[in-house]
C-alpha cells in the first residue's frame, strides 16, 4: 500500500487529462497555452490531453502492476510518461509554437 499516492496522483492526472481532451484547456498553465488560436483549442486540448491521460493511466496502471511486479512498472511508467510527454510537446510545438 505505499504506492498508494501513486493511484491519487493517477487519477488526478487521469482527470485532468479528460478535462482537456473536452476542449477546457484552462488547467493548462497560461504561458503554455498563450498563443494556441481560438479555433485550434479544441485540437491542442486533444493532443495534450492525450498525452497527460497517458501519463496518468500509467501511473494507475504502476500501481495495479505493483502487487505482482514493481520492476515492470517502473518500465511501463517510463515509456507512458515517454509517450505522453511526446504527445504533449507535439501540441504544444505545433499549437503554441514552442514550449513557452
């Protein structure tokens, strides 16, 4: 059970994820989301919510792994947290135009 913050953390994240997904980019930090247009908000919450729903499915499913194999779920973690910072980079790159 010390993994336990972890799960939160996942869920949170997980929620945070689906938030954006749905168009509400305002938990996006103000600088990151300062030059996305009005018509391509949509699009950046997809993307970057894509990829901070990733992240936040690996870190629940690190915690579900846990119980039989805590090495393999630091390499599913990595790759997620990989994939979702990929994800997240893409939107901003291409939304933002740039990271900051």
């Amino acid at each position: 059970m010390e993994n336990i913050i972890m799960l939160i953390l996942g869920v949170f994240i997980s929620v945070v994820g689906i938030v954006n997904i749905k168009g509400n980019i305002s938990t996006i930090h103000s600088y990151n989301r300062r030059r996305v247009k009005e018509e391509d908000i949509p699009k950046y919450g997809k993307v970057v919510g894509t990829g901070t729903l990733i992240i936040g499915i690996s870190l629940v499913l690190g915690f579900i792994v846990s119980f039989w194999n805590e090495k393999i779920m630091g390499y599913i973690i990595l790759l997620a947290v990989i994939v979702g910072l990929g994800f997240i980079l893409y939107g901003q790159f291409k939304y933002n135009k740039g990271i900051f």
